[in-house]
C-alpha cells in the first residue's frame, strides 16, 4: 500500500515498517513508534497526524488501555478538516475504540456510527468494517441493549465472508447466536452456535471449536438440556486458550454441580478464583458456598458466602445502559435498498424463460434440501419449545407472592434456628444463619420491585389511550380499528408485559389473526367482545383458542386453558 500525505511527499520508511508491524506483531511497533517519537517532531504535520494514528492503533491491537482521549480528538480533527476519505473511517473506528476504554459508551457509537457513514461509498476495506459493526454489536451487547444485536453482528459476518476471513467469520457466527440467546429466540441462538462450530471445525481449528462449544455448553445448560452440554463440554475440553480457560471453567463447575458431581463441580469452581473477574469470581464463590453447605461444611459456607455477597454487590453497580440507549435512538441502522435496487435492475435485462428457470432450479434445491432436514429441525424445535414452556411456570413462581410468602416463612425458620444458636452460643452457625437470612430478604426486595413495576407498567398500559379506545369499541363507540391501531396496542402490551408477543412467538409461529386474540385475551376483553372487534364469530373465536393450547402445549386442552396461560404469560 502507498501511503502518501497531502503534499504527496511520502512518510518515512520507519512508519512504514510500524504500519507492516501492527497486525502481527503489535508489542513490536508500540516499541518501534517510542523510539521515533523525538524525531517526529521534526516531520510535517500530516507525518506527526499519522505517527499519532499509528500509535493509537498499535497500542489497541496490543490490549494497551486507552487512558485519554487528547490525542485521538487531534488526530480526529486533523482528518476531518481536511475530508480525508481515506484516513477518517479508520480514524472514528479508533476513536470508539478510545471511548470504550474510557467508559463513554454514547462517544464510542457515535464514532463508531461516524465510522460507518465514513466508509459507506468506499469498496474493500472489508476488515476494518467487519471491525466497526463487530464492536457496535458488543457494546450493545455489553451494556444489554439486544434488539439491534443480531443484525449488527450479521454485517460483521458479511465484510469478514467478502475478506475471506473464516477465523473472524466463526467469531461473528458465535456472536450472532450470543445475542439470539440474550433475547431468548433459543432456536436462532443454537442454530448459528452450531454454525460457528461447523466452520471451525471445517477450518480444523481446535481452539475455535472449543471456544464455541464451551460457551454453547453453558447455553445448553441453562435451558437445563444436560446431555447436549455434556456433549458440547468434551469438544470444548480438547483444546483452549487461556484467554477460554475462565468460560470453560465456569460451564464445566455448572455441569457438575447440576448433575450432582460435587467434588468435580468443586475443582472447576476452585479454578476460577484466579480469575481477574468479578462475574466469575462471584459465581464460584455462589458455588463452592453451595456444595460446602451441601457437604455440611458451613465454616466453609460462611467464608464463601460473605465473599460472593460482596462480588455479587459489586456486580450489580457496573452496569450503565440508559445513556446508551439516548444514543442508539438518534441513529437508524436499517439497510438501505441500493442492492435490492441495482439486483432489480440486473434481474430486469433477464429474458423471462431465464428467469423461470433460475427460479425453478432454485425451488427444487431448496424442497430438496427441506425434505431431508424438516423432520429433524422439527423434533428439535419441539424439544426446545417443551423446554421453555416449562421454564415459564417456574419464572412466575419466582416473583409470585407465593414464592415471597414461602421466603418470609424460611425466614422465621432461620430466625428460629438464629435464637437456637444464640441460646447455644454457637457464633460459626449464627454467621451462617444470619447470611443466609440476609439473602433471602434481598432476594424479597427484588421481587418485591419486580411486582411494583410491573403494577406500574400494567396501570400506564390501562390509562393509555389505545387501551381505551379498544375497551370503548365493544361498547358501541362509532370509532373504527385500523391497522395502525392494532400496531400500537401491540407496541403497548409488549411494553407491559415484557415483549410478549415476541415471546408468543417463540413459542408458535401465529398468524395475524391468532396474535390479535391473544392480544385482546391480555387487556381483558372477553370471547363475546373479541368476536365483536375481530369480525368473527364467538365459535371460531374458541376455536382459535383451543388450537393454539393444544399447538404450543402439545396436547388438548380447553379455551378456557389458553386464557389461563395468556393471563400469566
């Protein structure tokens, strides 16, 4: 590559070698761009903007953290008053990387999205955007922003597959399923983790695989599919780096425990105090307090419970998501249709019969390919519904009264057995006791908060406007319901009601029609009024009902069933 200033005098040949130094060998051009700070000073300022470029960017590729933003904000404004097209997208994807460092999550994507724009009319260049839309997608992620993840994270795939970089395509790949997982759409999550496995696999690379395989081990174990996380646990076992070590250690310590192997689930857990991670120290000091109060070691218990309630309070003081979400409102990053335009364009020039023909070919592969998979994607879509299904009464048992009355009543138990142990004087089991009291009572107030707001979500929802309107309908209101009417009522229960028609759908891929009823069912019309609004009659209304119980339950039930479960959904 040619790298020329302005005055088209060329950079030194030590800049040069810096620059070549970078991707490879990042510890030895940080070293390289010391020694040649003096004698920059006697350069030309396009030579000393470039030398403070290259610095930047060497020290990030060598995990320096970024301290001050003194310098990139220089560099940024050399770049843009002279509307180097050239320099400016590497230039702002550098300065999110700065502002990540120094916490400013809003900078870091407004630079980030700079950098985009920036590169958006340059061909090539592929890696460096693969780089931009990859750490847009963690930062969200990060700060647990989930709703544009995925499709940010699919651009990053697209510029790493035009660069042919695999390595960087199994990353995308894994985060794709990652941020699936978070918005829990468990079928797209396990599907492109077992992507990310394939091409690590088809590129025979064992760290890969099992950088992959742990975390999908972890993913499998949280859906409470043991034997799937037990499989995927081997593979990850074979071969990681140390940097994988901390994950692997996690996933495995769980996978014991669960399954009853305390002495192994022991060792893993033991493994990840050497960790410089407050989320993994905190989950192994949770689980070696566990096992040792299994074991009936409650010196021990003590000692690790007071070390996971004071990670487990720092954790919950680190995260920081609102200002980004301020942010990530001011810019859109819907696709443009230039390519669905200039694809017409080219389809247009086509004879028809060639068209016809494509078209032919291409439906014939795809009933192929869809014949010899369907069964099997079936039973595995199934399983994985039955799973979540029966997550969902153990969730709402988890923030029910029920569920705070019986905490209330450990509680008095606990306060029994502390006035036992007083009595006795047995100081090693009132620590005990009086830790274990103190959980349970925050655990409370959680749920506690969790019920008040969503009192509070439900009582914004019934004094909305929408919500009236549709409650005034069956009541003879000459106000007709249009299209965009039901798009906000839906907008508005997802708002109360935690997503709740993506989550419907998760479970059962509804038609139109089927979405609108169970939408009715939650703002509490009944079968009469939903009949009324919908234009239907009271029987196919229970029809529709009774279908989708036995559809997402796998077995008859009644329509009275389905209001039940809508009800507490």
């Amino acid at each position: 590559m040619c790298i020329c200033a302005c005055t088209n005098k060329p950079y030194p040949q030590s800049l040069r070698v810096a620059d070549s130094l970078i991707h490879n060998n990042p510890d030895s051009a940080v070293i390289l761009l010391e020694e040649l700070k003096r004698s920059m000073a006697f350069e030309p300022q396009a030579t000393q903007m470039y030398y403070q470029l290259l610095t930047i960017k060497a020290k990030d590729k060598a995990y320096i953290t970024h301290t001050s933003d003194s310098l990139i904000k220089t560099v940024v404004k050399y770049y843009e008053e002279r509307k180097d097209r050239e320099r400016l997208p590497e230039t702002y994807y550098y300065a999110g990387r700065v502002y990540r460092d120094l916490g400013d999550a809003p900078q870091a994507l407004e630079y980030l999205q700079k950098a985009i724009d920036a590169s958006s009319d340059q061909n090539g260049n592929y890696q460096l955007k693969s780089r931009i839309y990859s750490q847009m997608g963690y930062l969200y992620l990060y700060q647990d922003i989930y709703d544009k993840t995925p499709e940010v994270f699919k651009e990053a795939y697209k510029y790493n597959q035009l660069s042919n970089d695999s390595t960087g395509m199994v990353y995308d790949l894994r985060d794709i399923g990652r941020s699936f997982s978070t918005l829990q759409q468990t079928d797209s999550a396990i599907y492109y983790y077992k992507q990310a496995d394939y091409l690590a696999k088809t590129i025979k690379s064992n760290h890969l695989q099992s950088m992959v395989n742990s975390e999908l081990s972890g993913y499998y174990s949280k859906l409470g599919m043991y034997q799937e996380a037990y499989q995927t646990l081997q593979i990850a076992g074979r071969d990681f780096e140390a940097h994988n070590r901390p994950p692997y250690c996690a996933t495995t310590a769980r996978y014991y425990y669960y399954t009853n192997q305390l002495d192994s689930a022991e060792y893993y857990y033991s493994q990840l105090l050497s960790v410089n991670s407050t989320l993994h120290k905190a989950g192994a000091y949770q689980g070696l307090a566990n096992i040792a109060q299994r074991k009936g070691k409650y010196k021990e218990a003590l000692l690790y419970f007071k070390d996971f309630l004071a990670y487990s309070d720092t954790l919950q003081s680190i995260t920081q998501s609102e200002t980004v979400r301020k942010v990530q409102a001011l810019y859109n990053y819907q696709l443009k249709e230039k390519e669905n335009s200039k694809l017409q364009r080219q389809a247009a020039n086509y004879k028809l019969w060639n068209i016809l023909l494509i078209f032919s070919l291409l439906s014939l592969v795809f009933l192929f390919i869809a014949y010899h998979q369907f069964r099997k994607k079936k039973e595995q879509q199934q399983l994985v519904k039955q799973e979540r299904i029966k997550q969902i009464p153990k969730e709402r048992y988890a923030q029910s009264n029920t569920y705070l009355e019986k905490n209330k009543e450990q509680i008095k138990v606990l306060e029994l057995s502390l006035h036992k142990a007083e009595i006795e004087k047995d100081q090693l089991r009132q620590d005990l006791l009086k830790a274990q009291k103190s959980l349970i009572e925050k655990t409370n107030e959680q749920i506690t908060a969790t019920q008040r707001v969503q009192k509070q979500s439900e009582l914004a929802l019934k004094h909305s406007d929408i919500y009236k309107k549709f409650h005034f309908a069956v009541q003879g209101s000459d106000e007709k319901i249009g299209n965009d009417d039901w798009k906000e009522l839906m907008c508005a229960v997802d708002e109360a009601y935690n997503q709740f028609t993506t989550r419907l759908l998760e479970l059962y891929p509804m038609k139109t029609i089927e979405i609108q009823v169970c939408v009715l069912i939650k703002i509490g019309l009944s079968p009469a009024q939903i009949a009324f609004i919908t234009i239907r009659s009271r029987q196919a209304i229970s029809s529709i009902r009774k279908r989708l119980y036995s559809k997402v339950m796998g077995k008859d039930g009644t329509p009275e069933q389905w209001d039940n479960f809508i009800s507490t959904f």
